[in-house]
C-alpha cells in the first residue's frame, strides 16, 4: 500500500485552504476527529451476518436482470469515537443512504440487480493514520466486504456477468478484492467493468491484478477510474503517487487519451441538493491530464459543497457523470451478453 497516496485520498475535504491560518482550523478540525485511542481488536464492533438481510443496502433476492452489481460505498463515518463504524449507529446508515446509496448505488438499479453490503467501515481519520491504527481500521473494513462478496458470490451469483462499483473508501476496499486471489478465483472470466471511482489506480497495481486499465467504452473485464479536479489544485492525486504512473479515465469518452471532451458529451449530472436531485444535462466538460480528471468550472458552483479555491471534486466523482456512467454500464452489459 502506498502510505502516502492513502492519506491523501480524503485529504482534499480538509486541507483544501491556501492560507496559513485555515491550514491550522485544517489540523484543529483532523484532531476532533481522532480517536482517542489505540487500535485493538476488543474496540472492534460487532461483526456483520451477511445472510441477514439488515445487514445489506440492497440486496436483490430475486435477482431478475442478467447482470449484477456489487457496490461498495465511501466514508460516511467521522466520528471520534471508534476506529470502525459500529452497524448499530443509525445516524450514519441514514446518511450513507442519502448520500451514497440513492445517489450512487441506484444509478444501476435499472441495469443490474444491485448488492450493496453494510461493513464497519474505518472511520475517516484512519486514512490520516497509514502506518498503524489507521491501516488496522481499513483491514476490518476490508474484511467484511471481501465475507459479503463471498456470501454474495455463493448465494447470488449464479454464473451471472458482475460489475464491481465503488468510490473513495469503497473503491479503494473494491481494488483490494481484485487483488485478492481468493476473490481472482471466484470472479473468473464474469467481470464485466471494474469502476474504482475517486481511488488512484496506479501502475504497480495493475501488476497484482488479472485485468488491464480500460481503454475505451466497450472494453470488457478491465477497471476504470477518475478523481475530478481542477488541472492545478492545491491537493492534487498525483502529487501522492509519488512518481509511479496514474492512470485516468474520462467518463465522457472511456478513454485514456488528453483531448478535451466538451460538455455535450456530458449526458447528465445528478446533483443532491438538500434532500433532493437536480438533474442538470450537458453539465461540464473534462479531460485527463496527468493521471486526474481536469475539469471545467461546475455551473452554480455556489450550491456545491466544495470549499472556496479548493479545485477538489472529490465528493462528485459520480455525480458529475451520473449519466455517462449509467449508460456505460448498459453497453458494456450488451457487449458481454452478445459474446
């Protein structure tokens, strides 16, 4: 694991401010969410049973579509008080499904039946933490996703084609089970698309997993990624990949080149606002460049949450894209089903 590419995953939510002064409220801000104590394995909550049915998202029984999707969320647990996030904490299951779960997961509803599993995910100041308790949060977490991909894979699947899906901490736990030769062997030859949204794909990843970096729409049994900003934020991804290749998809053409790719190519954004979706078409262009997905000026950018002269997108990795990314799916889906 590259210990400093972790701790800048959700570094951009803090640290995003150019002054001195708000670099200091920044560190302020991290040590209110610190634990107070040491990992250990008597501070871990509950494990999750994965043949119940709370302890799922979405768990489509009947499994009608064709196609599958196994989704995996990001952080929504900030607290201070555990490393990982006990299941019970209701707060949290309520702002993982507004948050998450309606606004990401669901994209797919139409195209897949979808399992997206409950795990006591780290808490955010463990990717502050790469070397000790921090690294201990995130193998809980990663453990409970690879039981509930298992559970899925035996119970579920039915030979049917799988689109593995995640952004932030979800993603980066979703390239943990491509790395994992238990998962390799259960997968096989029925992944369809890998997106690794909001996590940095690295060359020396590729080389611990079985599929290559997608190089255009129709690709099959390949993984896909972007984390949007501007060309020169203060906090960029490449920054942390400590000079080893970073690879960048742009989700208005699937492809990996540098041209810019305006916003008529943009099919639809899904923005939350408040408790509802805005629906906003043709709302930005982008282009890859240097290993991030650069991105124009968002429209109303007053009603996003993004901090002032961040340029970090981090939190609308998906929304930006709502649409390309639903459409990607289905067409990747045909193509499998065709061959």
């Amino acid at each position: 694991m590259n210990g400093r590419l972790l701790i800048f995953t959700l570094l951009s939510f803090i640290l995003v401010w150019s002054s001195c002064s708000t670099k200091r409220i920044a560190r302020v801000a991290l040590r209110s969410i610190e634990p107070s104590y040491d990992f250990t394995l008597d501070s871990v909550p509950n494990a999750p049973d994965y043949s119940t049915n709370s302890n799922w998202f979405l768990f489509e029984k009947e499994g009608k579509s064709e196609m599958d999707v196994f989704f995996i969320h990001p952080t929504t647990y900030k607290k201070a008080a555990n490393w990982n996030q006990p299941l019970v904490d209701s707060i949290i299951y309520e702002i993982t499904i507004r948050k998450s779960i309606d606004v990401q997961a669901r994209l797919f509803d139409t195209i897949a039946n979808v399992y997206a599993p409950r795990y006591r995910q780290a808490t955010f100041y463990s990717f502050f933490d790469a070397d000790s308790n921090g690294v201990q949060a995130l193998n809980i977490a990663y453990g409970d996703v690879k039981n509930a991909f298992l559970y899925y894979m035996n119970h579920q699947n039915k030979n049917k084609p799988i689109v593995i899906a995640g952004h932030s901490q979800g993603s980066y736990l979703a390239m943990r089970l491509l790395k994992d030769k238990e998962v390799q062997e259960e997968i096989g030859d029925k992944l369809v698309v890998a997106y690794l949204i909001g996590w940095a794909v690295l060359e020396t990843d590729l080389s611990e997993i079985p599929y290559p970096f997608c190089q255009d729409s129709l690709e099959l049994s390949c993984l896909t990624s972007w984390n949007s900003q501007k060309a020169h934020s203060i906090f960029s991804m490449r920054e942390y990949a400590n000079g080893v290749k970073m690879y960048s998809t742009n989700p208005l053409s699937w492809t990996i080149d540098e041209n810019y790719y305006g916003p008529s190519y943009n099919l639809g954004a899904m923005i939350l606002n408040g408790d509802s979706l805005i629906y906003r078409p043709h709302y930005i262009g982008a282009r890859n460049y240097k290993g991030i997905l650069a991105i124009d000026r968002p429209k109303e950018k007053g009603t996003l949450n993004i901090r002032r002269h961040s340029g970090n997108y981090h939190i609308y990795d998906v929304a930006f894209f709502y649409r390309n990314i639903q459409q990607n799916a289905l067409l990747r889906k045909r193509v499998y089903l065709t061959k």
